[in-house]
C-alpha cells in the first residue's frame, strides 16, 4: 500500500505473514521494536486501526506507526 490517507480507521487490522517475520532491533528509530510488540500484544483481540492508533499513542506517543505498519505490508486490513 503506498498511501494511507483516506484509510477506514473502523477497519479490522491483522499481522501479515511479512509482519509474523518482523522484528525490528531495539536500535531502530522511534522504538519501533517496542511499539511493534505493543501492536502484537494488542492484536490477542480484534482491534480496528483506530483501537491500535490509540493504544500506540497512549502506551508510546507513537500512533503514526500503525499507518507506517499497514504502508510496509506487516498489518492488513480485513
């Protein structure tokens, strides 16, 4: 997915299979190893973008992630 803008936040989000063989270094800039488990974590349950947007932001200050997450091919929306 190129773009994000415009994405149903109401939509239902899963892991790829790229997104399974994800693991980012604790190096990586944001913390993006921590927001990712967070993400997993939070996906034990149904979660929308809007639900894991706000668990990022409010567990990370990093909700842009998810989008970011969605662009690189590692969640899906369903």
């Amino acid at each position: 997915m190129a773009s994000t803008k415009g994405l149903d936040v109401n939509a239902s989000v899963k892991v790829t299979k790229s997104g399974a063989k994800y693991n980012p270094s604790d190096k990586t800039a944001q913390g993006n190893g921590a927001t990712w488990s967070t993400i997993k974590s939070a996906l034990a349950k149904p979660q929308t973008v809007k639900q894991l947007q706000a668990v990022c932001k409010e567990q990370h200050n990093h909700a842009p992630f998810v989008g970011y997450c969605i662009r690189r091919g590692w969640l899906e929306i369903r």
